[in-house]
C-alpha cells in the first residue's frame, strides 16, 4: 500500500515491558517524525529524523528510543513503559523540500496498564 | 520559543454557517502555515499550505490567509456542513525545523 503505515493500530501492554511501533513510508521521504497525542497538551514531538541514521530529540523524548537505519522506516521504542506513556502516537513524513507538507499515519493508541 | 495558539478551543455551528477559525503565532519568522484537518480516531490530513510570501490559499469551501507581521492565519469555512465536524489545527514551520501546532480547535456543525 502506497502511504503511511503505523502498526500495531492498538496496543495494550503492562509498566516496565519494552514496546516497539513500527512506522513505514513507500515515499522514500527524508524526514520522518513521531508525535503523541494527548488530551490537553496537544501533538508533541518525540523525536525526528532528517535521513537514515541522523535523529534528533523533539519536546518530549525522555524513555523513547529511535532508530533509522533505512529511509523508509523508522520505529519507536519504549524502553520501560510506564503509564504516562499511555497516549496515541502518530508517525508522519515529509520531504525535504519546505514548501511541502507532512503526511501523516493513522495512529497507534498504546494503553500500559 | 515558538508558539502556536488556536481560539476556540471548541465551536458549535448550525448547518450553512460561514465561519473562522483562528490561529496566533509569536514569531513571524516562518517558512510557512498548514492548516490540518483530524477527523476522530484517524490521522492528520493536510487542508492548505501558505508560503510565507503568500498572503492567503483556497481549497473548495475553504479558504486561509496569513498575516506574517501580526501573527495571525485565519481558516474561513463557507456554508458549513454536518461533514465538517473535525478538529482543525494549525502549524507554522520556522524552517529546516519540525512543524510547531497549535491544539486545535474542534468544530461541531449541527444539521
């Protein structure tokens, strides 16, 4: 499918397990970026990334760690859930051109309990 | 720091109102605005784009300017209708940076 996929769509998992989400784009876009969502607070930036294997941290990236070794993907791991992490996180991208805007995936709605 | 503030919060509508949202931002120098549209449970969907040296863009019933100098985007939405029900956020770009949102604001349009 030619877009933006995030899986798993929702998951639900206990404090202190390691939980990946996975973010795939058919683009070949250089920038990449998650976000989570939350009530009050609005999209907040955990981390981004301009190309394979440069990252950069975002407002938020304490307890998230991020890899890119191919263009097309770009996962986010959590570490050692814990339940303030509960949120709906989305993956976007873009080019590198300015003048282009970001697409984003559906989402993925993490609960830890 | 920048920052990205959308009033109301919250809208309700009747059905055929012509309205606007609005969007401040505190620095003027940026690359461009997006205005996004999310419908809920789904992701972001991108409406309009203004360039900095552009002063407003057009889409169907929708319609954004910028004022760069004040700090202020509008988003006009003409004759609206129950499908229009979203949250609305807007985004500035400052420039080889992320994207800076707003919380949105989310619009009830009652048939």
């Amino acid at each position: 499918d030619a877009g933006i996929t995030q899986s798993p769509r929702y998951k639900i998992t206990e404090t202190g397990r390691q939980v990946t989400l996975m973010c795939h784009q058919t683009w070949s876009h250089s920038y990449m970026f998650w976000y989570r969502q939350d009530l009050g607070h609005g999209l907040r930036l955990i981390y981004y990334s301009a190309a394979a294997d440069i990252t950069d941290k975002g407002e938020v990236p304490d307890g998230y760690v991020v890899s890119r070794s191919k263009t097309e993907n770009f996962p986010l791991t959590l570490e050692s859930a814990t339940r303030s992490q509960t949120s709906v996180y989305f993956c976007a991208s873009r080019t590198i051109a300015e003048q282009e805007t970001q697409y984003f995936g559906p989402g993925t709605r993490l609960l830890v309990l | 720091k920048q920052e990205v503030t959308q009033i109301p919060a919250a809208l309700s509508v009747p059905e055929g109102e012509n309205l606007v949202l609005n969007c401040s931002f505190t620095d003027s120098a940026i690359y461009n605005l997006q205005w996004f549209r999310q419908d809920p449970g789904k992701g972001l969907t991108s409406l309009l784009l203004i360039q900095s040296s552009q002063r407003e863009q057009t889409s169907g019933r929708l319609n954004a300017s910028l004022d760069k100098s004040s700090g202020r985007s509008t988003l006009y939405i003409a004759a609206s209708q129950p499908g229009d029900s979203a949250t609305y956020l807007c985004a500035v770009s400052p420039g080889n940076t992320p994207l800076v949102f707003g919380k949105g604001t989310r619009l009830s349009v009652i048939a």
